[in-house]
C-alpha cells in the first residue's frame, strides 16, 4: 500500500555563493498529482528537486510532508524514491538483483522482496528480463529497471530528474507514454522535472514553471497554454513558440488600435481593460500560430502578407509568413501553398494575446 503525501514548499530559497538558484518558491503539490517543474537550464528546477529530496539543503525556507517538517530531515528518512538523467546500473547484479536492492538494504523479509520485485515488473512489463545478463539489456531495458527500482521502495513521494533526456526522439515519445500510465496506475504523488515543454504538457496534472529561480506560474496544462500570465510562459509553452509582436496601443476617434508599424489591429472592444491594465501604450500582441488563419484570395479586414518559407510535416507544413518586416510562423493544415505566393491573414479574436511590454504580464 503506498503511503502518499501532499508536498508544501514555503518560501524555499537555495543560494550558491552570490548566485539565486532558486528564490522565494512557494509551491503545493497535492496527494496523487503528477506535477512537472518545467523551465530552461539554470531556472532551479532540479536544485528544487534536490531539495525536496533532501540532497540539497535550503538556505532558507521551508519543506513539508503532509504538514510534517521535514526541511532538516536525512534524505534517507523522508521516504521518497528518486529516479535520475543517468540511470545507475550495478554491471555485477543480474535484473532481479537491480531492482530488489533498496529493499534488501532495508533488510526487507525474502518473501516481500520477491512479491514487491514481482508486481513492480508486472506493472512495469518486464517479467521477461529478470534473468537476463545486464550486458545485453536495451536503453529501453535498463531506464524501465530504474523505474522498477523506485517503484519496489512503494514511498510518499517518487522524484524523477529528466529521467528520458538520454533517450532518442522515438523511444522518449514511448517511455513519456509509458511512465504517464504507470504513475496515474499507481494513483503515485509524483514530482517530475524536464525542460522539454511537450513533455510536461503531456504528461502532468499540473506544470510549475520556471525561470532565473523563480516561479512563473504554476496551473494545468491547459490553463497554461490557453492563459499565460506572461510573456516567458506564453513563449516558452507550446511548440511553434506564440508570435510575438511589438506595438503601441493608440486611439483614433471612438476606436483604438495597436499599431505594429506595418498594420494596425483594431482592438475597440479591448480598449477599457488595456488602458486599465497597461503601464504605457507599449504592449506585445501575442498570438499562435494555429489561431493565425491563412486565406489565398482577398479577405475583408485581412493582412497582406507573402509565404517566405515552407516546413512541410506530413499532412500539415509551418509556414513562415512575411508581413512587411515582421515574420510570423502560421500551422497550416493540408497545405496548398508554396514559397511566394501572396496570402491574406486574420487572427482569431478570440484568441489573442495582449503583454505589457515593461513588466510582461499578460493584459488579455
């Protein structure tokens, strides 16, 4: 029976000298959710983790397991399992051996050994190789002998450091489908820590993203792609990345714009809440490249625009599109199109995105 926990993070600061690895995080992660820290390299994600883990001490703030302290407490106390970037195999030890050592340092009884061993590998498909020498054992293999290694201990919390970062592109896709399975199976408390953005999206009930130590916001994946709170979160989550483009919020008459240089977009309906909300008329139109709409004849209210550079992806190409001097990435679906050709574009109101572009925080 595994013994879960709810993870509370309270002001958690982790210093390196002069440098800020990871500053002031407040986060909670609650019993059963799989939560990914996402963010570049250098944000803090995996100091977090370490601290949490309890290889890393905080310099100041504090770790709680179900409301129980445990900031000071040995890693070997607080009843987690970690699963590494590079997965430690013992060359001497056949399988079994590998993923029944934590429970026979813990001096577990034989016959539990044996029945944890058996429903890890159960769970995990690899009954198989149990016997099999470690020399001729798969990437695949061993990854799944680590992860069969955590899941024998059966502890509060399962931390995995990008685990999949060392695998290729196809056997990563399969592995990110396999390890969403086995944790929700397990109904595990699971902190997961990757800087791949479609990993996270996939895979976690909840996504805390960072940067240079601090959180940018933590929500599920959907709120993060569909409401961003600023302009790292907008332009980090979701691949193509949001187009980004500069402008200046300006009044004519009873209308308002934002005025890009090259075109302007009438924002009438949005003007209230930008002026309420803005700390000057220099903002950022967001907008995705599947809410941009192409049309290859003459559109009223439509930009004029030319395709300079098609990437096709099977049933679907990204086009970069030339809008005077400002390049915008469209998905196009089923494309017709090719280099050249003069295109007409609207975006989908609904779906736009407006930053200020001081501070980065989203407006609309």
């Amino acid at each position: 029976m595994l013994r879960l926990a709810n993870v509370k993070l309270e002001h958690l600061t982790k210093t390196f000298g002069e440098v800020v690895a990871v500053n002031d995080l407040n986060l909670e992660i609650k019993d059963k959710d799989f939560v990914c820290l996402l963010g570049p390299s250098g944000c803090g994600k995996t100091t977090t983790l370490r601290m949490i883990g309890g290889v890393e001490t905080p310099t100041s703030g504090e770790i709680y397991f179900d409301d129980k302290p445990v900031t000071d407490l040995p890693s070997k106390d607080r009843d987690i399992a970690m699963v590494f970037q590079f997965y430690v195999i013992y060359p001497d030890m056949k399988p079994y051996d590998q993923i029944a050592f934590p429970l026979k340092v813990r001096k577990f009884p034989k016959h539990e050994i044996k029945e944890r061993v058996e429903e890890a590998t159960s769970i995990l498909r690899i009954e198989y190789l149990l016997e099999k020498p470690i020399s001729q054992l798969t990437v695949d293999e061993r990854q799944r002998i680590e992860l069969a290694r955590a899941l024998v201990r059966k502890p509060q919390v399962y931390l995995l450091d990008e685990p999949l970062t060392n695998l290729d592109a196809k056997l990563r896709a399969h592995m990110r489908a396999e390890i969403k399975r086995l944790f929700k199976s397990i109904g595990a408390t699971t902190i997961y820590v990757t800087h791949d953005q479609v990993e996270a999206m996939s895979m976690a009930d909840k996504i805390a993203v960072m940067t240079l130590g601090f959180l940018q916001q933590y929500d599920s994946p959907d709120e993060l792609y569909d409401h961003p709170k600023n302009l790292f979160v907008a332009g980090f989550v979701g691949s193509p990345s949001m187009n980004f483009i500069d402008c200046t919020f300006v009044k004519e008459g009873e209308k308002a714009y934002l005025d890009a240089a090259e075109f302007k977009y009438e924002v009438t309906d949005l003007a209230e809440k930008i002026e309420k909300d803005s700390t000057s008329p220099e903002v950022t139109l967001g907008i995705r490249p599947e809410d941009i709409e192409i049309h290859v004849s003459r559109q009223r209210n439509a930009l004029s625009a030319d395709v300079s550079i098609l990437e096709p992806m099977g049933h679907r190409a990204i086009a970069h599109i030339q809008l005077g001097g400002i390049t915008l990435v469209v998905n196009v679906d089923l494309p017709k199109l090719k280099t050249g050709d003069k295109v007409w574009l609207t975006f989908k109101k609904e779906k736009i995105h407006i930053f200020d572009k001081k501070t980065g925080a989203s407006i609309i």
